[in-house]
C-alpha cells in the first residue's frame, strides 16, 4: 500500500496541517549515521524511527551533542546486536585546547579554570600521548552517564554536588597526535589547540583524555571537537547523513545493512547445518566450535540468515542470543 499522507491538527494553534507519510518499514539491519553535531543520539532515534517506519530503534554508543561522527543505528531484530557494538572497539579524531579547562571537559561546559600554556614543540606533546597509550587507568569524566548511588553523575555535578569517580581500566591502542597549534581566544587568552586521532576500548571517555594530555603539560584543557570515525569495521565511508535520508522516496523502505552483514567483522562467523539450526531455534547445548579463542561467535544458517550469537567455552556452545527460527 502506497503511504498516504493525513491531516492532523495542530495542537498548540488548532490549525489543520498535512502530517508527513510513513515510510514503508525498513528490513531488520543496520544503518550507520554520520551525526551532526547539535544532535543528540536520542534525536537521531526519534528521527530514524520515521524513516524506518518502526518505532524499534535504537543506537549502539551514545555521543555527546557536541560530537559528531560514526553512530551506529539498528532496527527491528538487529536492536537486539546493538549491546554487541557498543563494547566494541572505537576511534576518533578530537581537539583539546589547552589554557582552559570546563567542567565537562568540552566546549558545552562552563570554564572552571584558565593557566598558561608552556611553550610546546608536537614532539613534547607526542611524548606525553605515549604516557597515555596502552592499558591505563582513566578516571572518567565527572559530567557523564555513569551512576552514583543510582543518580547519574551528570545530574549531580548539575546539582552542585562534588563528584569523585574511581578510576578504572581502559585501553588506548593508538593515540596521534596530528597537529600543535599556538594561538589567542577572542578575548586575548593565550591557547594552543592540539588535534589528535585515537583508538581506544569500549568505555574510554575521550574528553578525559584531552583532560589528561593537558595536565601532563603543565596546563588545563576541554575538548573543542570530537568526531567518532568508526565503531567496530562501521566507518564513516559507510555512514548517511540525515539529510541525505530526507531526500529518499518516502514510498521505499529504508536500506539496510544485513545482520548476517553486520556481524562480520564483530565475531567469528560459521555456518551450521540445518539440524543445527533447529537446535539453536531450541535454545539447546552446540557442539564446540574453534573460535580462535574470542569464546563467542555468530552462527549463521545455509542460506546465509543470522540464526544467533553463540557463547562458546570450548567443551559446549550456548546460544545467548537468537534471531531467527531454523529455516
């Protein structure tokens, strides 16, 4: 059927406007949106909910209104991949300006302290990243989603109250820096702006990062820019843009990226025989299967269908999570 578009009243002035028409729904897969900043992830949900035609969205890693970048969308079944995703892997490329630091440690935050910045050569500012690379101990920042006592700490920095988090494992597989960049604010303010590209673990809070470049140092700093440029092998040469998606037929189902697709690149991928497959519909104990030690793997059917996620402890395969019945 043809989507039609439908008068609706406006509530708040009472006059008649034309609704937009539904989209088709879009096949369960992935969609990987470039996120403009301004955003937050949420908006881009509420967004791409009309555009797929289903209200079952969702989206694997959260990025801060200020950032932009790689955002990794799942509908229908594949909402159930997402927590997958959002442990994986991810990389960025950022600004951090030194001389002044905000209380979130972005650009959206009040200033909460301005120092000097000493003279800084790319090479000095290179050796301090190095001290930040590999397995270390990060204390995230204070104005993030992390809970205390059931609040988020967001919420209590916003209610005045001091917030001390424990500093936890995370780690930094690559951190570059790109350019060392000397300069005044428009009100005088010696700065330098440090541009910098990373690779880090799930978890990892860029933003404290830039906080920690600085205070090594010698300084204060907040992130002026941060773009995520992939999740897992989801890049932004794969990403859409918002807009690009307004200019759809609205009478096509949005694309989608295939789960047995998505998942490649994430787990292991092996493909089961049918009586298999019925197994796995049951939820039953797997034969093992040689993942190569990452313990989880992706099985799919004949035709190429993801049938589930299969937890793998060498002796036996469990089925953690199931997509599809056995065809």
């Amino acid at each position: 059927m043809t989507p039609q578009s439908r008068p609706e009243r406006d509530g708040s002035t009472g006059a008649t406007r034309q609704r937009q028409p539904r989209r088709p729904t879009a096949p369960d897969g992935i969609v990987v949106i470039d996120k403009p900043q301004g955003m937050t992830s949420h908006d881009v949900v509420a967004k791409m909910r009309r555009h797929a035609g289903t209200r079952k969205v969702g989206h694997a890693g959260t990025l801060d209104p200020m950032a932009t970048g790689v955002l990794v969308i799942g509908v229908g079944r594949a909402t159930r991949l997402l927590h997958y995703l959002t442990s994986a892997d991810k990389s960025y490329t950022a600004t951090v300006r030194l001389g002044i630091g905000t209380v979130s440690e972005d650009a959206d935050g009040d200033v909460t302290c301005v120092e000097p910045v000493p003279e800084l050569s790319r090479e000095k500012v290179a050796a301090a990243a190095v001290m930040l690379t590999g397995v270390i101990q990060q204390i995230p920042s204070s104005v993030s989603a992390l809970k205390i006592d059931g609040q988020r700490a967001y919420d209590l920095v916003r209610a005045g109250k001091e917030v001390e988090l424990s500093a936890r494992e995370v780690r930094v597989s690559r951190f570059d820096v790109l350019a060392v960049r000397p300069g005044f604010t428009d009100a005088g303010q010696a700065i330098t702006d440090v541009d910098f590209s990373v690779d880090v673990s799930s978890g990892t809070y860029v933003r404290a990062l830039g906080r920690d470049l600085a205070a090594a140092l010698g300084t204060c700093g907040h992130l002026i820019a941060l773009r995520r440029t992939s999740v897992a092998q989801f890049a932004l040469d794969r990403a859409r843009t918002l807009a690009e998606l307004e200019k759809l037929d609205v009478n096509t189902p949005l694309e989608t990226m295939s789960m047995s697709t998505a998942v490649q690149g994430v787990f292991p991928v092996v493909e089961v025989s049918h009586e298999t497959a019925v197994k796995i519909s049951h939820g039953q104990r797997l034969s093992p299967v040689d993942t190569d030690g990452t313990g989880r793997y992706a099985a799919v059917s004949e035709s190429g269908s993801l049938l589930a996620v299969v937890e793998d402890n060498g002796s036996f395969g469990r089925p953690v999570t199931v997509f599809a019945p056995a065809e």
